[in-house]
C-alpha cells in the first residue's frame, strides 16, 4: 500500500482519539473536576499519539513537513465537524464553511509544486 493511503488512514484514526481527548469530555465529564477529564484525556491520547507517530514518520518519506501539517490539518476539520455536530449538538454554521475553504487554500498553496 501506499505511504500516503496508509499516512491518511493513520491520521484519520489519530483524529479520531485526538477529538475525543479534546473534546467529548465536554459532554461526558462536564461534572467532574478538570483535573480528572485532563487524566482521562491523557489516557485518550495515548492512543492518538500510538497512530499519529507512525504517521508521520510513514508520511515523511512521500512529503515534506508542511505537508503533513497541512494534511493534518485537513483531516481534523473533516472530522470535528461532524463530531461536534452530532456528537456534542453543536449547530452546523456556515464558518466551518468558510474555514474549510481557507485549508483548501492552504492545501492548494504547499502541495502546488508536486502538482
């Protein structure tokens, strides 16, 4: 498989524990003391961290730094909307809109000289 395929899958996974450790205690702790969500959100992020290291080691072998950065990026808006729509009950607004467009500027402007 491709070190990009798999770059993308593990990022994708890593956001997803990384969005639960930053924000689903939130909805799920919101009545426990601070210091135990952060404890909690550790141990979430643990697992982000397990998936987001070889990541980017796999990815840096196909693209440079600012890309993986961006591709990150990316990714963590593709799923934060959703999450915080559905998950935390947010309203969809039309800034997530505006900002999605603002990344694809930024994925246009560090990926444009490998296009």
């Amino acid at each position: 498989m491709h070190p990009t395929v798999i770059t993308i899958g593990l990022l994708c996974l890593s956001n997803i524990f990384m969005t639960f450790a930053w924000y689903g205690h939130l909805k799920t702790m919101n009545s426990k003391p601070w210091i135990v969500a952060a404890l909690v959100s550790w141990g979430i992020a643990l697992f982000e961290y397990l998936l987001q290291v070889p990541a980017n080691r796999i990815g840096y072998t196909v693209m440079n730094v600012g890309q993986l950065k961006i591709l990150q990026e990316v990714i963590t808006l593709s799923l934060f909307v959703p999450f915080a729509v559905w998950y935390l009950k947010e309203p969809l607004k039309l800034d997530y809109l505006w900002a999605g467009l603002c990344i694809l500027g930024a994925v246009y402007f560090i990926f444009r000289s490998d296009m």
